[in-house]
C-alpha cells in the first residue's frame, strides 16, 4: 500500500521507517526541511535506540522517501497518516490541535482521489468527527476521503519494538472499508497475533488518554505511598515489590520516585481533564488533577531534600545533576522532572553542574544558564552534594568508591530509588532517596528492594 506519514518526530519518524519495514511504499512529510534532509540521507535527527538500524534499511529499500510537499503527498497516498504533536496550550491546560488542523486544511483541498486520512496523534475525545467535517467542507467533490483515528501507544526508548511489535492496534473507524484498509495496513502485525481492536472514533480517541491517566495514576500512587513511607520509616520499594506480586496490581509503573514527565503523561492528562469539563463532566475525571499535583509535589520534595542534605540553604552550594531527560534512554527534555529540579535548585542560588548521557543539548536549549558537563566525575568535581534524577544505567555502574576520590563531600540524593544505596553507603556516602529510611532496619531489606528495582527496570525495557 501506499502511505504517507505527516509529522516525522518521535512518533512519524518510527512509524514511517516500521510501516516500510512491513513492506509499504511510505513517504514521510514534514515542514521541517533540515529534519527532512536528514531523514532523506537516512540520518534520525533525535535519539531513539534501534531507529538507525530501521531508517537505514526503509530507505535503502527504496521504498521510504521524505518530502516537505502536502501536494506531493496528497498524490501519493492512499493511506495518510496524521502524526503531529498536540502540545498543550501556552495559556490552558487543553490540547493545542492547530498542527492537526493545520494538516488537514493543507492537505483535503488537495486530494485528487478517494483515499483515507487516520490520526494517530493524541487528542481529545470528538476530534475525529469535527476533522471528519473539515475535510468534507475543503476535499473536491466526489473524493469521498475518510477519517480514522488510530491512537498510538509507544514509549519513548523502546519505540520500534512498540510499533514493530506493540501491545494492540486500536481502530477507530466509521465504516467497514475504513476498517479494511487498515487491517491491510496492519496485516503483517495482526498475523503475527498483536491484538486488533475495530471501535468508533471517540472510544479510539478515549483508549488513548485513559490509558496515559491510568498509568499517570499508578505512578502518583507509589508517590503518595512513598511520602507515607518517609513519615513512618517504612520502605516503598519493599512495599511496591509486595504489592505488585498481586496479579491484579502488576509490578510494572509502580516505581516511586521524581514522578512522571515527557510529551505525553503530563499534557495528556490536562486535556483530559479540560475535554471532560467541556463535556460537562469535570467532576468524573478531577482525581486527574491530584495525579497532577501529587506529581508536582515530588519535585518539590526533591528540592527540600536536598536542602535539608546541605543544612537548610542551596545558596552557593555546588550541586551535581546526574541526568536531564524525563527518563532514560530518550534525549528528550520535554517537562522533565530532572531539569524542572535542576532549575528550582539554580533559582535558590545553587551552582549547577549538569551531566547526561544524551540529552545535554536539547537541555541547555532549555536552560542555557546552567552548566553542561560532558563526564561525569568533572560534573561532580567538588561537588556538595550529587542527585540522581534519571536512572540511565550508566549512573547504576558507577563505582561509588572511585567517584569519593573527586566528591569528599559524598552526599547523594537518589530521587530515582535506582542506586545500590548499600553499596553507596559502604563507601562512606551518606544517601538518601525518597520514601526509604535513611539506614535500611534489616539488613536483607537493602537487597530484597534493590532486586525489585533490577526486576522492574528489566521489565521496563
Ligand atoms: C508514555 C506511555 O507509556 C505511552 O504508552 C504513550 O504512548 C506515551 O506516553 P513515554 O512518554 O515514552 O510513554 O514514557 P513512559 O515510559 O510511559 O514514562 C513516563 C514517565 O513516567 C517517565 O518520566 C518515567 O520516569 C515515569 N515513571 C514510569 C515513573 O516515575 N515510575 C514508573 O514506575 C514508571
């Protein structure tokens, strides 16, 4: 078949290469030029594991191609893929849909023939039916063009593997021939047993988001345990171990710790709660908004921590910040709860000293004023006091012992419950995480609660 992919970032760009991958003819579009030129020379503008490796072959094969051309691609497709982001708005907490309609409008006056138009963005329950009429009033007459939505699911770092391989398809459709076209899209995937779910439009829309709040819940869940914990001195990571044997509750999400950022989590639940008050029902969805602030609440925790670890000031004291992207594996800075920290703890009068594996140019675009330090032990050279606010496993290896050398100060604030905290205090380092007790009461506890993190992290990937 022959696709177009509008929208190239994360999402686009994965979908463009994997839909190749399965044998499609896929032109991949973008306003973007230099992201195009890159792409077009096979070359992922972003970090993405396992994406390289995929791009490369797609465009080998000759049958993915890039353009900047809506007109183009109105000629080529028989298929179009709506892959925008829908950021949240500057002044609301609702999606900002202008790059969707900004498609739509671009690309219906266009058409030339019948042909099928299927967002995957996410967006907010309605959207579906409202483009449906966009493109009615603009594509010439007897174009007969529909729209699906066809939500995706896939995580950042694992990205291929999510669309090569994910957990489901969902299929928001109006008709059987909607239906149709992108079970043959997906026939390679659906043959190989991936779950194929056909519904209308709004519970497409809906999965999506649910989906986003109720892994957004879990996560402010274990945090709100984890401040529990630090109030009577028990352990959360013992306790999400314990809870998550339960099938009904599953390990998986249930890491306490900074709390949850990126493109997705955080905006999707806000549009959420801002659709649902359109729709009049606010009050079903406004546990939403104590997700929200429950998560909020660990970044402060996290500065408070680390004041108290520095004697009640972060006045010229010199802090390392180990990690700056909202999670490992990703370059991506998008409300970090890493940099969010990072920038409280600046504003206080700290001097910053970031290091991260692949995300320190997309930081410093963000926060120019701090300093970016390419090696760990220089970033931590002197420092008063180290945090831990991404679990990249680079971070997991360092050797404790050897970093003491450049840091004899050796105070560490693991806001990500990922270090070996016995083997960082048995070097000397005083640590502290959240929700766990300063010094572990048994001493198996260290290491039944350590596994648990390793089980977790393995599932993760
Ligand atoms: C998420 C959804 O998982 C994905 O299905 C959807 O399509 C897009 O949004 P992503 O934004 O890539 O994907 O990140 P994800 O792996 O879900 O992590 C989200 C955030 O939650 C990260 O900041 C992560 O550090 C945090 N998190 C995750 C926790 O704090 N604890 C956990 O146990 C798990």
């Amino acid at each position: 078949m022959r696709l177009t992919v509008i929208g190239t970032g994360y999402l686009g760009a994965v979908h463009a290469a994997c839909m190749a991958d399965i044998g499609h003819e896929v032109l991949g579009v973008d306003i973007d030029a230099e992201k195009i030129a890159a792409l077009s020379e096979a070359r992922v503008p972003f970090f993405e594991p396992g994406l390289q490796e995929v791009l490369g072959k797609a465009v080998g094969s000759g049958r993915l191609h890039f353009t900047t051309s809506l007109e183009e691609a109105a000629e080529f497709g028989d298929v179009h893929f709506i892959c925008v982001s829908t950021p949240q708005c500057r002044d609301s907490p609702a999606a900002d849909l202008r790059a969707v309609d900004a498609v739509i409008d671009g690309l219906a006056p266009q058409l030339r023939r019948r042909c099928l138009i299927v967002g995957k963005s996410t967006v907010p329950a309605g959207t579906t039916a409202r483009l449906a009429m966009r493109v009615r009033e603009q594509a010439p007459e007897g174009t007969d063009v529909e729209v699906a939505w066809n939500p995706e699911f896939l995580r950042e770092g694992f990205a291929v593997q999510d669309t090569l391989r994910p957990d489901r398809l969902v299929a928001g459709v109006l008709s059987q021939r909607a239906d149709r076209i992108l079970r043959e899209v997906y026939a390679p995937l659906v043959r190989a047993g991936v779950p194929y779910i056909s519904t209308d439009p709004a519970t497409a829309e809906l999965v999506k988001v649910a989906a986003n709040s109720f892994l957004a819940t879990k996560i402010s869940f274990i945090n709100a345990m984890a401040e529990v914990c630090d109030a009577t001195g028990a352990d959360v990571m013992s306790l999400s171990e314990a809870l998550g044997y339960d099938p009904r509750i599953g390990r998986r999400f249930l890491s306490a710790g900074l709390g949850f950022g990126g493109g997705c989590l955080p905006k999707d639940i806000r549009a959420f709660t801002a659709r649902a008050d359109e729709l009049g029902v606010g009050s079903a969805v406004s546990f939403l908004r104590e997700i929200d602030e429950i998560n909020a609440r660990q970044r402060r925790r996290t500065v408070d921590i680390a004041r108290d670890m520095l004697g009640g000031t972060l006045a010229a004291r010199r802090i390392a910040v180990l990690g700056a992207t909202f999670k490992p594996d990703t370059d991506d800075v998008r409300d970090s709860p890493a940099l969010a920290v990072a920038a409280a703890i600046h504003r206080e009068g700290a001097e910053v000293a970031v290091h991260d594996p692949e995300g320190m140019d997309n930081a410093r675009a963000v926060l120019p004023k701090l300093d970016y330090v390419p090696d760990v032990d220089k970033a931590c050279l002197g420092a008063d006091l180290v945090l831990h606010l991404t679990e990249w496993s680079d971070y997991r290896r360092i050797d404790p012992g050897a970093l003491a050398v450049v840091t004899p100060a050796r105070k560490i604030l693991d806001a990500r419950n990922a270090l070996d905290a016995s083997l960082w205090r048995s070097a000397g380092w005083t640590l502290r995480a959240l929700g766990r007790p300063a010094q572990p009461v048994l001493p198996s506890q260290q290491t039944v609660a350590d596994h648990a993190f390793t089980v977790d992290s393995a599932e993760l990937s």
